[in-house]
C-alpha cells in the first residue's frame, strides 16, 4: 500500500536535489563491466556449499557473498592490471 506513495517522495526529493558528490565513473564502468562478465560464475560457485552444507537456500547471504567476491575479482584485476605481464588486461575493459 504504501510503495507507491513513498517512491513518488522519493523522487520527489531526489529531483529536487543537486547531486554535488563527483563519483569516479570510469572506476564505476569498469567495475560493471567485470561485475557483469563474472558474476554467474561466482553465483554458481556462490551455490555449491548453500545447497551442500545447509541445505536451504539463503538468497540474501548469497547476494552478498556473490557482491564481496565480484568486488575483490575487479580488485585483483585493476592490481594485475599494473604488473608487467599483464598489460593485456589493461585493453581488457
């Protein structure tokens, strides 16, 4: 009952704001880019031990786990990035 309402607040609000926070966008395009070729990956791997060892499935411990692991793939890509024999990846995305 109450979701549309407080979405139209919501956007009411946000239109009548001034975004001032500069946001690293290249950052943020390649960390999508990474984000959305490996994430099935690490959600199929995200669901092997969800189903073995607890045998129920928990989507929310899931999510996160599957957002922590993307996050620290597109970190050792960008250090990787950097190494000599690596420069490849720098064309990569």
């Amino acid at each position: 009952m109450m979701l549309i309402p407080m979405t139209i607040i919501t956007m009411l609000f946000i239109l009548q704001h001034e975004a001032t926070i500069r946001l690293p966008y290249k950052q943020l395009r390649q960390m999508s880019t990474v984000f959305y070729l490996s994430h099935i990956t690490f959600i199929s791997a995200a669901s092997i031990p969800f189903h073995y060892i607890l045998h129920k499935p928990m989507p929310l411990c899931r999510y996160i786990l599957v957002l922590c692991l993307c996050t620290l793939f597109y970190y050792i890509i960008s250090w990787l990035r950097n190494k000599p024999h690596f420069g490849w990846l720098r064309y990569a995305f």
